[in-house]
C-alpha cells in the first residue's frame, strides 16, 4: 500500500507516515492507523471496513468516508500505489 520512500513510524505515541524522499510528514489518527494495519495484513477492504465500523460502533458509510478522504489525501501527496 505504501510507496517504499513512505514509513510508518510512532513519535511520541503519535503514529506517522514519513516520506523519506521529501521530509514530509502526516500524523495519523486511530482510525488510519487501524485501517494501514488491517490493509497491511491482507484484510480486504470490506472487511477492513466492517472491522473499523464495528470497532468504533460506526456506521459503515462513515468509516467509508472517512477513510476515502485519508487515502485521498496520500493519494494526492503520492505516498500510496
């Protein structure tokens, strides 16, 4: 999911994506952090949305939208294939 110049990292107890290439760098809330790690073992996305939903007791389209404007946001910054 992530781009190799892009690291997750945790600062403080705060977990954020650095882009090695630019000094960049996105704080992420819970939320992100939960669905990276679901992503990232192989969860498919519905099932990492009915995850996230259930978790935060959520509805789906919430979680939906939610994470459709974060990967949005690492979309435009080129951070995310």
């Amino acid at each position: 999911m992530l781009k190799s110049h892009v690291v997750k990292t945790d600062m403080d107890g705060i977990t954020i994506l650095l882009d090695t290439q630019k000094n960049e760098y996105y704080a992420l809330n819970d939320t992100a952090v939960a669905w990276i790690s679901l992503v990232e073992t192989g969860a498919e996305e519905y099932i990492a949305y009915q995850t996230l939903a259930n978790q935060y007791e959520v509805p789906i389209h919430q979680i939906h939208e939610d994470i459709s404007i974060f990967l949005n946001a690492l979309k435009r910054k080129g951070w995310i294939e």
